[in-house]
C-alpha cells in the first residue's frame, strides 16, 4: 500500500477516534490519545539524540577533536546525579549554572522589552498632542494612532494596575477607577475568547478539512468507511455496556 | 418543566452537532464571503513587497502539528510570495517536534516555485536552547548551525553568502504557536540584533501580541487562520485558509446565536422565578 494511501487511513481513523470522545469516554479514544502522546514523545526522543548526541556532541569530538565539548558535556551530565542519592548534591553546579545563565540572559532583556518598552510606548503617544503648531486633538477610533485612542488606552492602563492595587480600599473616587479597571479587564477578556473560539473552530475546520480530501476514491475512501466502522465500535461498546451486570447485583 | 428549563438542559451533544454541521456544510457548499484585509496583515505585506530581489528573509518555523491548521497556511502563503519575490530563503524552526513537518513543507514550497536547495534557501532544522538559539544565531549563525538539515555545512552555501548573524538578515517572521515563538525572537533576536521583525502566532495567541505591535517592536502580526487568509488573498493564491473562511464565520454565527439564545432562556427563568415569588408572597 502507497505511503501517502495508508497515511490518509491513519490519519483519518484516529480522527475520529479523537472525535468519539465528544460522544463519551470510551478505548476509542483512549487508543488515539496514548498514541499520540507516545509518538509525540518517541520523535522528539529520536530526533533529540539525532540533533544533539550525535551531530553536536559525538562527531564534532571524534570526528574533529573539539574536545572543549567535554566540559558542557560534563555540566549536563552532573545533571544525572539526581538518580544517585549519594552524589545527587552535585547536580545543583549543574542547576545554579544554567538558573545563573538563564535569568542573566532573560531578566535584562525581558525588564527592557516588555516592562520599560511598553510603559515608554503607553506615555510618550501624549507627546504628540502638543505639535508645531500648538496644542492638537485628533479623534478617530479607527486609528491606533490616534489621540482619542492614546488617551482610552492610558486610562484603561492606569486602571487596570488601579485595580490590582491593593494597599488602600477601592471606596469613593477610587471605587470608580477600579470599577473602570474592570470594565477594561473584561473587554481584553471578552477579546481573548474571541480568540480563543476562532483559534479551536480553526482546528476543527482543518482537520474537517482533511476528512473531506481523504474522502476521495483515490485514497480508498477511509472517511466513509471508518465512520461507519467508528459509529458501529461506538454502538457496540455502549450496548455490552449496558448488559453488563452492575456491581450491586454481582 | 418549562421550556426555557428543559432548552438549558439540552443535551449538549447536540450542540456539537449543530457545531459540526454548521463547520462541515460551508466546506462543502463553500460561498466565498468577502475577506476585509487587517492593517498588521498587510503591513507584513508591503514590508516583504519592498524587498528586494536576493534579501535575506527568515522564516522560523516554530511550531508543531498540533497548530497545523492556523500556522501551515500562513508559512505557505510567505514562503509563495517569498519565492515569488526571489528572496533568499533561510527557515528553521525552535520546536523539536515540528522539525519533519517544517522540512516538508519548506522543500514542498521550494519544489513549487522551482527553488534550488542550497542556492536560493535553505531549511537549518532544529538545534537545542531555545531562546538561546537566537542569541548564538546573532553571533555567529555558523556555530548555532554548523551544518543543515541534510547534513551539509551551511558554510559556503550560497545562499547564505554575505551572512554572518542575524544583523545581516533582512526581514525575520516568526510564526509561533507558544514559547519559544515570537516573543523570544523580539526580546533575544531584534531588540539585541536589530533586524526588522514580524509575527504568525494562534489566534489563542494573538491578543497577547497586540502591545507588541502597537508599541512598533513587530512591524505586522498575522493572527489565526483569518490572518493565513488575509495573506493568501493579498498574494493572490487563495488556498486552505481562504477556503476556511466560510466555515469560521457559520460557526461564529451559530456561537453567537446559541450565546444569545441561553441568556435569553436564562433571564425568563429568573423572570418566572420572581414572578412566582411575588405570587407566592
């Protein structure tokens, strides 16, 4: 059978194996799931040692002597101790070098472009208010640009950080600011859901997408056939189910 | 039970069903509803169409299967309009597990377009570090990536002639689906390296991008599946994002009638509640 042919088939039926859980729980779905998290898991294993053991640290040392490769070998394989409860304290050079790498790499990098970038670009659209020719206001909602716009979003900024302050009781004046905050959470909320429902539609629709292609003669028509197959499982599986005994009448 | 009572414990199996259907049916009987181009789609657009002929232009693949379906679009629609332009193609990808996937793909676009490997791009694989990829790739492109996919030293190929580090990349797109992704390429890639950047991310992910593109540190965000199809439309090869777009909007619509239609028997239910209190009483 062609590669592409018996792809279209796998493909196809653990699809549906997936899809039967939105029916209920059953092996169906059990199957796909385990599968796919042990492929997952094989090929990230396979290509790791691929990429990293052989191609980064085996023949560059025997291939072309670069034995300064030894010592980030060392460090990672320090790591390991963690099995061995006698030697397991050695592991934490290993940790206190990459924890000591890794926040010197991302704590300056991450303050300067999220923190202070974010603030800077929040407070400097003010500036543009007052121009050559004076003071100017221009008001379009269409445009991010634009002063109204820069004006809405420092409001919805300070009162969302208003919001989670937490020092002093949001009573009065600062009631409403909070309240503001609020209003502002939840319309970036309301965004994100929109989002995120048009994100899993997505993913729905490509994998539709998919069944409706391998539903072609050519592939042999796996869509048909493992539907019907799947729905049958599906019934078979409810109904032995059902004439099993439950347990207070064993 | 009332209706409203017996309508909010429906079955919701059959909600399902309704969602099914209503994403099956226009990807059958596909209608071509109209597609209104974003201004941070087009401005990836007009930035890759300013390019000129042989510019150094990377696309990092990163992500894997699982957000096939958002991103694959989106890496087509740039690699076609990257090959149109006759770009120098570098790919790669951050994600261990996308790197089959990624190669498929670039090859696929480059067989296309009747692109030669090694001369106008090159697929780099994977290499282990994550953001710290990024930061060796801006010293030394060669020591992050000492050989490619294939196995040959990038060293001397062609289409990396003039290319040290990633300040001699031109345009850079990350499409994302979560970390490393684009973030990483901003906060380790550009704003260290100063090259001129843009994102692909899932829609789950776009609302967090935003702040970066307002505050000008990506030059355009291509969002979910409707940014694959903003961008398919612009280069004038409508594919599977476009054919997509049909289906997104019927379950958006039935989304939003089934919000509508809950509240409205949510709020009757509490209506005939107090009004059977104060009969009560």
């Amino acid at each position: 059978m062609d590669a592409g042919v018996l792809g279209a088939w796998m493909a196809t039926g653990l699809t549906l194996f997936i899809f039967s859980f939105l029916y209920k729980d059953n092996p169906l779905f059990k199957l796909a799931e385990h599968l796919y998290v042990g492929v997952s898991v094989g090929y990230a294993i396979v290509k790791t040692f691929d990429s990293v053991i052989l191609h980064l640290i085996v023949k560059p040392i025997f291939e072309q002597g670069e034995f300064s490769l030894l010592i980030p070998v060392a460090i990672g394989l320090l790591m390991l101790t963690r099995y061995v409860p006698n030697a397991a304290w050695m592991s934490r050079y290993a940790f206190a070098f990459i924890v000591g790498v890794g926040s010197g790499l991302a704590i300056p990098r991450t303050i300067s472009s999220f923190i202070l970038k974010q603030i800077e670009d929040t407070v400097r659209p003010l500036l543009s208010l007052a121009g050559q020719d004076g003071v100017a206001f221009s008001v379009n909602l269409l445009n991010p640009a634009s002063n109204l716009n820069t004006i809405i979003i420092l409001i919805g900024v300070s009162s969302v950080l208003f919001y989670f302050f937490f020092s002093i009781e949001h009573q009065g004046p600062g009631k409403v600011v909070a309240r503001t905050g609020v209003f502002f959470l939840m319309t970036a909320f309301g965004a994100a859901f929109g989002y995120t429902v048009m994100a899993r539609m997505s993913l729905l629709i490509g994998r539709l997408t998919d069944m409706i292609e391998f539903s072609d003669a050519s592939y042999g028509r796996p869509t048909l056939w493992l539907t019907v197959l799947t729905i049958a499982a599906l019934a078979l599986l409810t109904r032995r189910r059902e004439n099993e005994p439950s347990t207070s009448d064993r | 039970m009332s209706f409203s009572e017996r309508m909010l414990k429906i079955d919701r199996r059959i909600i399902f069903v309704v969602i099914g259907l209503c994403t099956l049916l226009p990807l059958l009987y596909p209608v071509g509803l109209p597609i209104k181009i974003s201004p941070e789609v087009r401005s990836v657009y007009d930035y890759m169409e300013s390019l000129p002929p042989h510019s150094v232009f990377l696309l990092s693949i990163d992500f894997d299967p699982a957000s096939k379906p958002e991103l694959h679009p989106q890496a087509v629609a740039l690699l076609r309009h990257a090959f149109r332009k006759d770009l120098r193609v570098v790919a790669m990808t951050l994600w261990v597990s996308g790197t089959g996937m990624a190669e498929q793909l670039v090859t696929q676009m480059a067989q296309e377009a009747g692109k030669e490997n090694g001369k106008d791009y090159v697929f780099l694989g994977w290499s282990p570090g994550g953001s710290a990829v990024i930061i060796n790739m801006g010293q030394d492109l060669y020591t992050a990536f000492p050989s490619d996919y294939g196995g040959r030293a990038t060293k001397g190929l062609p289409v990396l002639d003039g290319v040290y580090s990633l300040k001699d990349v031109t345009y850079a797109v990350s499409l994302g689906a979560g970390v490393p992704g684009v973030e990483a390429w901003y906060v380790f890639g550009k704003d260290k390296y100063k090259f001129e950047l843009a994102g692909g991310c899932t829609g789950v992910m776009a609302p967090g991008l935003y702040p970066l593109l307002r505050s000008g540190q990506i030059n355009g965000l291509i969002g979910g599946l409707r940014g694959a199809a903003e961008y398919e439309s612009l280069i004038g090869q409508k594919g599977r994002a476009v054919a997509g777009m049909d289906a997104q909007s019927a379950t958006h619509l039935a989304i939003i009638v089934l919000v509508v239609i809950c509240n409205l028997f949510y709020f009757s239910l509490r209506r005939q509640a107090k009004l059977q209190s104060q009969r009560s009483s």
